[in-house]
C-alpha cells in the first residue's frame, strides 16, 4: 500500500482524523495540542496520527491536501483545515455545528 493510499484509507474509514505532531495524549508542537483541546473541549472523538513517527507520512499528508503545514484536521473525508481555520471555526460555533450536519457524534 502506497503512503496516499495509506491516507487516503485512514481519511474514508474513520469519522474524525487528525494529522498531527505527536499524539491526542502528547502533543509535540502548540498548534497540534490545540487542535487536541479544541476536539476535547467538544467532546467529538477522533483518530490522531503522529507525523513524526514517519516522513513519507509527514510530507505525504501535505500532497494529499495540498496544504502545507500540520496540523489537518479531516471530517467524513472532507479536508477541514488546519490549526488557525479550526480555532476560528470552533470560535464562530461552526465546528460544533459542521460536525452535526456530519452525523458525529459529541458530548452534550
């Protein structure tokens, strides 16, 4: 299986993927652990995937997105965005709202 469809698996079978530096539990840069609060907060669950583990995984998410920069936040695989586009989304209350017009499920 090559690294795009690696990711590309990852993205279509589960609900909620984040690509991110280090783990939901250890995250190893301040925009990922972000991120991991923001998905916390709502209650929301969520496969996390370390990019440190493995480069052809860190520079192969950036060519399936064609977005440079991790974190990447995928809903129902449909690329979200990154660490500024979620804040600004979970701030706005269209996060929550995204993830109800998804069909995933969170905490009250």
């Amino acid at each position: 299986m090559s690294i795009a469809e690696f990711i590309d698996n990852e993205v279509k079978s589960n609900d909620v993927v984040l690509f991110m530096k280090g783990t939901p539990q250890f995250p190893q840069c301040g925009f990922s652990g972000q991120v991991v609060q923001i998905l916390d907060h709502i209650g929301v669950g969520y496969k996390g995937l370390n990019v440190l583990e493995s480069a052809e995984l860190r520079n192969g998410i950036k060519e399936y997105s064609n977005w440079p920069t991790i974190p990447q936040l995928y809903v129902k695989g449909e690329f979200i965005g990154g660490c500024d586009i979620v804040r600004e989304m979970f701030q706005a209350g269209e996060l929550q709202q995204l993830f109800s017009e998804k069909g995933v499920a969170v905490a009250a």
